[in-house]
C-alpha cells in the first residue's frame, strides 16, 4: 500500500510539520539531575485523594531535584466530561497546597510547552498520527459497534483472547481502494495502531517503583484517534510526555495493563519513554482484611470530603507523606518542628503493596499538626472554612472572635498539651461549649451527688466565685466548698474511707464543669470561667441550677 498516498488522504488539510511541532518545543535546559514531573487527571470526575497522593510525589520529586512540575488536563472525553470539573480540580488541588511550576490555571496557562488542555492540541496529535501512517504503523478503521461486538462473539465462542488484533483486525487489510470507497461513502472512522510483534515476544522495563518488570509485548491493535479527531489517552500521553519532556510518569497501578501498548507507541515513535513510576492503591480496613479505596463506596476517596469537613491541607499533606515514603515518620520523629519540604522524597522509598489509608491516623496527625499552629491562625484558618461550610458557626466566630481565640488556645502549652482540635466540623462541634449561641449541657451530672446537693453546690459555689481568684485560689475554694457539704477534699479519702464521706472533691468539681461547660470532658474549668466571663458564668450557673430543681 502506498502509505504516503493514505496519509495525504486521510489527513488532507493538515499543514503543521512534525519539524514545526519540535523547534516549538525544544529540550528542557535543566540540570541534568531535573526531574520534570506532571499531574494529568481527567475532568471526568472530581478530584480525589489518589491525584493528591500522586501530586504530593510530583511536587517533591521536581522540586528537590530542581525540576518543573506541570497540570496537564486531559479533556479529549468530551462525552464523560462532567462539567465545572477543571475548575474543582485546579482550585482543589491549590487548596491542598499544590502548587505547579507550569500548566493549566483557572485564568488561562502559564509556561512555553502548552496547550495544557489536551483538547487545544488536536492538530499535534494528528501531525504524529499521519507520521504513524506514512511508517505504515497506523490504520483507519471503519468498524462499528456492531462489527466488534460481533469479533468479540466470535472470539469468545472459540475460546480466544477478545480484542482487536491479528487475524480479527478486520481492517488493517483493506486496500487503498477499498479505504477510498468507504471515506467516498461518508463511513466514519478511527485511526488504529498497528501492532507489529513476533509471536511470543515480551517487552521489558524498568519500573521506578518496582523494578524491573516482563510482560506480553502489545498485540492490539489500539485505537490512537477517534471519529472526532481527537485522541485517545494511550497516544495522547504519549505525544505530550515527549514534547513536554516528562522524566517521571507516576501513576496508579491500575495502569500496569496498558503499559505494553504506551512502550509501543513510544519505540513506534522513535521517542525514549519516561521512567514510569507505579504507585499502589490506597487500601482501607474491612473486616479482617483490606480492599482497595472505591470512589462508589468510599466517600472519603474525594478530596471535597476532606475540604468540607474542614481538614486543614498541612495535616492532609503530613499523613499522605507518611504513607508515600516509608522513612517519613522517622524523618519525622528525628525533625518534629522542621517544615516538611525539607524531607528528601525518594522513588525508592515508595511501596508496591496497597498503601492503607486510615482515617484514626489522619486525627491523630490532624491533631498534632493543629497543635503547632497558633490560636489566631487557627480561628482564620476555622472562619474561612465555617464561612463555605457551616454559615451560622461562621456568624458566632465573627461575633465572638477573642473568645474563639482564647478557648482555641486552652491548654496548648505545657509537658502534656491538649490536642482537642482535628478538623473544622469537630472544632465546631468541641467549641460549643464556650458560645453562649451554641451552650447547652449534654452530660449528665455526677451520679454521687444528689440533685439537692447539686443544687447546693452551684448556689454556694456562686457565692463565694472572684473573677480575680488564680487557679490556685480558685481550686482551694472548691475544696473546702466540698469538704464544708460533707465531701472528701481528696479523692484518696474517699476511696479509703467512703462510708465517711457523700463523695469526693472530683465529684464537686464535675457538678461545677457540667454547670458550666454541660460535658464532663472539657478543658480546664478555671480558664473556661476566664474566658466566658462573670455575667455568662452567672448565667449558666443560674440555669443549671433552675433545671435540676
């Protein structure tokens, strides 16, 4: 076949050169040690905690290696594209603290090797595709639906491996006549690549995570164009990652199938491929066993559940490290205050066995990460969330701002600081306490003092309270209110001698916190009193007391 002649005919108002296209895009001038990494996702779903697991890697791999790292969008599925979708991506991932060297933004691109948005790079796909043609490795194909699903009837029948391929590669055999008829006739068309292997071969590679891996050579015959002109993933990423000079292509194991059909296309283009980097799926718990993250099950999977609740990006980004490279943490614990940019990411250290995601770990991260910020940042950092996600908390935080900030700060310092703060919904949810908008008593006073002597307790206690008491004061008060009702002023009393006593000091104080903090697990009571104020301190003890008689 005069492949020259089909490539002219099946491409005939195509004037960009395969010579235009590289002087447009020349070599990268970086050290020679750069790593040019990118973050590729499809704006056929929303983004997810795999594209922030990945982006994490990117970002560290081409920034400590004095590299580039760019957001290519992959948008040539215009049917699957859910709209609004490019624009939760790129602001998601900018939340989370993601941020690219070069690429696709919201106000346009930034960086000489674009487009970034596959769909404005139509007419560089197809100047490679006609290249394929002319080497006669490519093919049009008028198949239907119809016809294939007919082939893979067939195949199944006898027991063959489905696909299009081989002796079933019904149109990689028509003749150049045959071809002009069918495009007279109006028939649509796909452009496909035509797979040229020895029976029995293998391709080899090696793979930055898992070594060196051997499979089945690509058999398929693998559709590289649509019927609209736009091209499918496997070439697409292929043409991309050599003009755009990716080094490193991390991504989902998943992909691992497909790989033979990408090293096919790179040798069919005469292109060194990147180091192709297989990360594991993120695993969660169920049962005894675990099974890999599912985005119809799971909706801790979208990054949105993680932003709408309110996780703050620096504990997201500090537990994802930990489960990217297997010496994070005792980086971590060897560098507990150092910022973790100045972690050395390593391909090496990444694992090739599901990594296990686990929310508990998360909170405890969350916790320990909020713990170092400080109580102003905090409250900015709970306000902007409370202002996208929960408006009336939003409101009690504007109107109550010194308030928010000090009981943000309660029992922070010290040998054994507090961690009661994880995330901006369960910070909502804990700070009720100290809002008179959101107070209400949720526990249950203690069960060793009766409803009378609570009663009396509050009233006593009201009495004899000083704003101006320090801690020490303050407590010696509550002791001797205790041992004046017939309560032990400790609790080893008590638990020595209980038929001496109604109860212990614990149990004085406890009818105090309910009273004024309404749960029995609460912050330091003097520093509550503190911060909300005799005339609110007044008022709750008041209530409390009208509600037990």
């Amino acid at each position: 076949m005069d492949t020259l002649k089909l490539a002219q005919i099946l491409f005939p108002n195509l004037d960009l050169t395969v010579a235009e296209i590289e002087e447009k895009y020349p070599p990268r001038q970086l050290p020679a040690e750069a790593m040019v990494t990118r973050l590729a996702p499809s704006p056929t779903g929303f983004i997810h905690l795999g594209n922030l697991y990945g982006a994490y890697a990117d970002m560290k791999l081409a920034n400590q290696s004095k590299g580039v790292f760019y957001l290519r969008i992959e948008d040539t599925d215009e049917k699957r594209e859910v709209p609004g979708a490019i624009e939760e991506i790129i602001n998601g991932l900018k939340y989370f603290g993601v941020n690219f060297d070069e690429g696709a933004t919201i106000e346009g691109e930034k960086g000489a090797y674009g487009p970034y948005r596959q769909s404005e790079r139509k007419e560089i796909y197809q100047v490679y595709a006609r290249e394929l043609v002319k080497k006669g490795l490519a093919y049009p194909c008028f198949c239907t639906e119809e016809d294939l699903a007919e082939i893979r009837k067939q195949q199944e029948v006898l027991k063959e491996q489905t696909g299009y391929y081989g002796k079933w590669a019904r149109d990689r055999f028509l003749t150049l006549e045959q071809i002009e008829q069918y495009l007279a006739a109006g028939k649509p068309w796909v452009l496909r690549f035509k797979a040229m292997i020895k029976e029995g071969e293998m391709a080899s590679i090696e793979d930055g995570i898992r070594g060196s891996l051997v499979m089945p050579a690509n058999d398929m015959d693998l559709v590289i164009l649509k019927t609209n002109g736009l091209p499918t993933y496997h070439f697409a990423h292929v043409v991309d990652d050599h003009l755009m000079g990716t080094t490193h292509l991390l991504r989902g194991e998943e992909w691992l199938s497909t790989l033979p059909m990408h090293l096919a296309l790179f040798k069919a283009m005469g292109w060194e491929h990147p180091i192709y980097c297989h990360t594991a799926h993120l695993m969660k718990k169920e049962g005894e066993g675990k099974r890999k993250l599912s985005k119809r099950k799971d909706p801790e999977l979208g990054l949105n559940y993680y932003r709408s609740l309110g996780y703050h990006p620096l504990a997201v980004k500090e537990y994802l490290l930990t489960i990217l490279n297997s010496n994070y943490e005792e980086w971590r614990l060897n560098n507990p205050e150092a910022d973790n940019d100045e972690f050395v990411f390593s391909i090496d250290k990444m694992g090739r066995s599901g990594a296990l995601f686990d929310l508990e770990k998360l909170n405890d991260i969350s916790q320990t990460v909020l713990l170092k910020l400080s109580a102003e940042e905090i409250y900015d950092f709970v306000l902007a969330w409370a202002k996208e996600y929960d408006e009336e908390y939003a409101q009690i935080l504007l109107k109550n701002e010194q308030i928010a900030k000090k009981a943000f700060d309660i029992g922070r310092s010290g040998d054994k600081p507090r961690k009661d703060l994880i995330y901006g919904a369960q910070i909502a949810k804990f700070s009720a306490y100290i809002f008179p908008e959101t107070f209400t008593i949720t526990d249950p006073y203690p069960a060793e003092v009766t409803k009378e002597d609570a009663v009396t307790i509050l009233s006593e206690y009201l009495k004899n309270y000083d704003y101006s008491d320090d801690n020490d004061a303050w407590f010696n008060k509550v002791r001797n209110l205790a041992q004046d009702l017939g309560f032990a002023a400790k609790p080893k009393d008590f638990k020595k001698n209980p038929e001496l006593y109604k109860g212990h000091v614990g149990h004085v104080s406890g009818v105090i916190r309910i009273a004024l903090t309404g749960r029995t697990n609460a912050p330091d009571l003097w520093e509550v009193q503190q911060i909300i104020g005799v005339e609110e301190l007044s008022r709750r003890i008041k209530n409390a007391i009208e509600g037990l008689k």
